[in-house]
C-alpha cells in the first residue's frame, strides 16, 4: 500500500519482486509531490527494493528522503555500494 501523506509517501507491506509494478504504478502520480519516503511499514525487502527507489527518485527528478528504512534494505545497499546514493549512512536512524 502507497499514501501521500503531506510530502511524505509511505510504503507499508514488501518491497519484493512480486510487488514492484504495483508499487511503481500505485507511486507513480505522488511522486512529483513527494520529498521523502517513509520505509518505517515496509515488512520485507529484495534487490527490487533498491531499484524501486532509484526510479522513484529518478521519477520525481531528485533525491527523496528515506524516512526509517528496515535493516535487510540498509544491508542491500550496503552489499551493492549504493547506500551513499540512496542517502543511507551509517549514522541514520
């Protein structure tokens, strides 16, 4: 499930393979709205996860705020390099 929520969309359920068109379609009008992301509801993470987030941003034409993301997606963009890109240090809460 995708809300807008002032200019925060948040993301509740997994950020999976079998979920990402629905997600990039149900993202797709609030993302020119939308300043950050907030992960704090999101259950389940894969490699898709990363890839939604980079069409996000690249989609809205900025870099997006992850609000809360989970730990298995801190760790994904650890392993692929990308966690600086994505704005996930290690000092973020």
């Amino acid at each position: 499930m995708i809300a807008l929520q002032g200019d925060t969309l948040r993301i509740e359920g997994a950020m999976t393979l079998a979920s990402a068109r629905r997600l990039e379609e149900a993202a797709r009008a609030s993302l020119p709205l939308a300043r950050r992301i907030d992960l704090a509801a999101v259950s389940e993470v894969d490699s898709s996860a990363i890839a939604l987030l980079f069409g996000w941003m690249r989609a809205a034409g900025r870099p997006l705020e992850l609000c809360q993301p989970p730990a298995g997606l801190r760790a994904l963009a650890e392993v692929y390099g990308v966690a600086g890109l994505l704005g996930l240090t290690s000092s973020q809460q």
